[in-house]
C-alpha cells in the first residue's frame, strides 16, 4: 500500500510539474491547495480563471504528510496557498505559518465559527480539524475560499461569486441528500465505528453517533483498552457493520471485527469510507460531493 502511495505521489508530481510550466505561461494566477476537498472548492468557485493544483492526492494521511521538496517549490510558487489550518496539515505547520507572512495564505477551516467547532478529544485546547464532513460548517470554508480568491484576482470578482452561489446550491442538495438517506437507518443502528474520529461533525450534523478507535489525529496511537471498549460497544448494541477508512491503515478494524467473532458477534467490514482524503481526481469520488454521497451509501447500506 505504501509503495502505492508512494508511486502515486510520484506520477501525482510529474503530472503537476507539466501543468506548472503551462500555467506560468499563460500568466494565470496559480493557487496551491493542500488537501482533495480544498482543491476541489476552489476548482467549483474559479474554474480555468487560475491554475489549481493539490498536495495531496488520494489514501494520503494529510495529519503524517510531509511536505517534499517538490511542494515547496509549489508552495513558492503559488499566488495563493490554501490550506485546512486547526493543525489538520500537522507536520506542515511552521511551513505553513512561514509562508503566510511572504504571501497571500488562508486557512479555510479557520473561518468556521469558534461556536461551531468542537474540541478535539484527549487534546487540551485544541479543536477538531475535520469541518468537511458538515456541508453547513464546509460553507464557511467555501466562502472563505471565495472571498481569498476575490482579493487575489478581482477582475473576476463576478464570476468568482456567481460560481459560489452556484455552488452553495449544490451544497445545500447534498445537504438535503444526506438527511433523507441516513433518516433510512433505524435509529438503534445509527453508531459509526471507524479507525479514527474523522466523523465527529459529520455525527453532530445528521445525527449518528461516532465511535473511533484513535483520536482525531492519526498521529497517536490506540492501545488494546480502546479495541476492548469498541468490541463491547458493538456486541451490546449490536451493530452490523464498522468501516475503513481509505487514508488509514485497516490493522486496527481488523482486530475489531477479529475480537468480536471471538466473543460470538459477527461484525462486517462495511466497506471504505474516505476519511481525509477523496478519490482519484476525474472520478465521482474525487469530488467533495461525490466522495460525501460515496460516504453516505456506504454507511446506509451496511447499517440499514
Ligand atoms: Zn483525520
């Protein structure tokens, strides 16, 4: 899986650098976005008015990632970078910080009001960084994203604007979607188990309660307390099915579902559900709305 990654970071950089050299040419602003989803958002609200490009492609862990060499020549490059911020892009952090003081920098997660955000759990004063999973509390990063792009290019300001508004509309019939499938799932069998609590704004919007076996970051470990508790969990509530997650390692679901069967409880592997990274680009599921309504299947069919 690794050598996968990693041979796909490889294409995912040559790919980048032949566009970069078109880009520069035809003199469009050229915006850097750290994850899928951000890149995404800004691909809906600027179109071909600049040249967008990510970080970090699909199965990447945006909370472990490193910054290559190669993205930071992209990062210096940029016009604009955009980035999550709450310390999602974890191991990018100074470098994030030193370049918002040399160039246009913004942190689109940042914009979600602090009311709106929750702690993250077994950290002191820190918040959860996954907003995306709540297309209300993604508005803000969207608008955000609009508003950066404005103040960069505002020559285009109208089209900048109409395109949000488009695209909020979008937003809201996902929104809608996501509503009407989870409301299909008897309301006893709405408990999402995965390997860690990227899902916690995702529960607070639509009304699922979500269980993790790591925090919010992939960066700590989970011990055999936490698999344990999980195993209980499932056997009392008896829950049919627990998900993995597409930029997480399966070693700790698998041990789930292994002490379950142990205790007499069949639990399945619902299926992947993409956590903090999208799909391949050019597919449904490398988009924010494809991937969240990709998400959203999943979840139904298995626990229905
Ligand atoms: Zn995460």
């Amino acid at each position: 899986m690794r050598i996968t990654i990693f041979v796909f970071i490889i294409i995912l950089l040559a790919s980048c650098s032949s566009t970069n050299k078109e880009s520069t040419n035809d003199g469009k602003p050229h915006v850097v976005a750290t994850t899928g989803m951000l890149y995404d958002a800004v691909v809906n609200i600027a179109g071909d008015k600049v040249a967008a490009e990510a970080i970090m492609g699909p199965g990447v862990d945006p909370h472990l990632y490193k910054a290559t060499q190669g993205d930071l020549a992209k990062f210096n490059r940029a016009d604009l970078i955009v980035y999550n911020g709450i310390l999602l892009e974890g191991k990018m952090s100074e470098i994030l910080k030193k370049l918002g003081r040399q160039k246009p920098t913004i942190a689109a997660a940042e914009s979600v009001p602090r009311e709106m955000l929750k702690s993250a759990i077994g950290y002191e004063d820190a918040y959860d960084p996954h907003i995306w999973f709540d297309v209300k509390r993604w508005r803000y990063a969207v608008k955000a994203i609009s508003h950066a792009l404005v103040k960069l290019d505002s020559a285009n300001q109208k089209y900048y604007e109409t395109n949000m508004q488009t695209y909020f509309s979008k937003l809201d019939s996902l929104d809608a979607y996501v509503r009407s499938r989870i409301s299909e799932i008897p309301e006893s069998q709405r408990i999402l188990v995965t390997a860690h609590d990227a899902f916690v704004y995702f529960g607070d919007a639509y009304g699922i309660r979500v269980e993790a076996l790591q925090g919010i970051s992939t960066v700590a470990d989970f011990g055999l307390k936490d698999i344990a508790e999980i195993i209980d969990l499932i056997i009392e509530n008896n829950i049919k099915a627990i998900f993995v997650e597409t930029s997480v390692s399966e070693k700790s679901i698998n041990a789930v579902v292994q002490g379950c069967k142990e205790k007499g409880h069949e639990v399945k592997i619902g299926g992947y559900l993409y956590s903090d990274a999208m799909g391949e680009l050019g597919t449904e599921e490398g988009t924010y709305i494809g991937m969240f309504r990709s998400n959203v299947e999943t979840i139904v069919k298995a626990l229905k």
